[in-house]
C-alpha cells in the first residue's frame, strides 16, 4: 500500500502537470494564435503553425487525464475532515472536466474549416476563417462555463484544507481566493458587453499563486498525516 503522504506528492507532481499543460495550451498556443476582431489573420496563424495548434490540443486532453487521478488522490486525503464536501467537490470537477473536454471540440474546429478539403469549396476563405475564429470565441465561453465549477471546488478544497491540519492553514486560505478569483473572472466575461474581461490580468496572479503553492506543497512535503483529524 502506497502512504497517503507519497499519494499526495504523487497528486503534487500530477497537478504539477496540469498547471503546466494548461499554460501551455493557454498562453503558448490560443492566445498567441487568436488575434480578436481579427479572422484572417487568426486563420493564417493557426495554418502556419498547425502542428503548435495541434499540440496544444494535445496538451488540453493530457491536463483531462492527468487530472483526474489528482482529484481522486484529493478526496482520498481529504475524505477524513469532512466527507460531504469533499464528495460535492468532488462532483463539481467532474463536471467541469467534462464540460471543458467536450469544449475542445470547439477548439479542434478551425483544423476542420482550414483542412482545404473538397467539400469546403462552397465557403469562401473569408467565412471559414470568420466560421473559425468564431469556434475559438465559443471555445473560450465554455472554458469560462467548466471554471465556474472548478472556482466551487476550488472554494471547498480550500475550506476542507483549511480545517484539516494537513498542510498550512495558508494554503487553504490561497486555494479558496484562487476559487473566487475564477468565479469573479467568468461572471465579469459572461456580464460584459462582447464578453470582455478587463479584470483577467489582475485575477490570474492569484489564480496562480493559489494553485501553485498547493501543488509544489503536496510535491514537495506532502501532507503530515501525525496531525490527521477525523470528523
């Protein structure tokens, strides 16, 4: 039997990859690719490095996979302080997973309309780069959508840590704004006018902090299971 603290730098090392997957797919490849207003231009970019779109596709299925194993190592570690939530955390990743899974159809899309196959000869380039960046802009309303329930576990597991004595106190308090931070950051988008989100810089500091501090925890110390409590 693995000990729950070589199981939690095991989900510290599984969640080391899906913050770096998702920055990847994020920064690297849409927003460097996806100019705004801008679907010609979008479409050469996403042409002229195809294999770069791909990988970040890639990327996004391998954060999916991996973090699945992550989330069950949580609740497993966290079951003991309280069941319950741990157990509604546990069913608001799940659906955000599968909703931003089913999401990158979206994303897959543009390599779709920009093929050059036979049958997109009654589109004009013109549209097809208009039809592409329009599944980015979807692409990018879904994400928003599945992190609205990612910021509810994110709030819980930073409750639950909070109260276990497990890991610093401060972690939890740093996972729970990261949690608020991404329900701020989707309803701002989903309130404004054209979905802009004037407030994505400020509130992604601290979306990184707070996951990044737990992951590097968990990976680096695990959980000290001498201070294990049972609700």
């Amino acid at each position: 039997m693995i000990s729950d603290k070589k199981l939690s730098k095991i989900a510290g090392f599984c969640y080391l990859i899906v913050i770096a997957t998702g920055l990847f797919s994020e920064v690297f490849v849409r927003q460097a690719l996806s100019v705004s207003n801008d679907a010609l231009t979008t479409a050469q970019n996403i042409k002229t490095h195809e294999m770069l779109f791909r990988w970040g596709f890639v990327a996004d299925l391998i954060n999916f996979v991996i973090g699945l194993p992550t989330i069950l190592i949580v609740y497993h570690i966290f079951k003991h302080v309280n069941k319950l939530l741990i157990q509604l955390a546990l069913a608001f990743v799940i659906i955000q997973t599968a909703i931003i899974a089913v999401n990158l159809l979206n994303q897959i899309a543009p390599l779709l309309l920009l093929s050059n196959d036979t049958y997109l000869n009654a589109f004009q380039p013109n549209q097809l780069a208009a039809l592409s960046l329009l599944s980015l802009n979807i692409q990018i309303q879904g994400y928003a959508l599945g992190l609205v329930f990612f910021g509810f576990y994110c709030l819980i597991i930073g409750f639950v840590i909070y109260k276990s004595n497990l890991i610093p106190k401060t972690l939890g308090i740093l996972y729970a704004f990261a949690g608020l931070c991404y329900l701020i950051n989707s309803f701002t988008m989903f309130l404004s006018k054209g979905f802009s989100n004037p407030l994505f810089l400020y509130l992604a500091i601290p979306i990184f902090i707070g996951e990044l501090s737990l992951c590097l925890w968990l990976l680096l110390k695990g959980i000290d299971t001498s201070k294990r409590i049972k609700n």
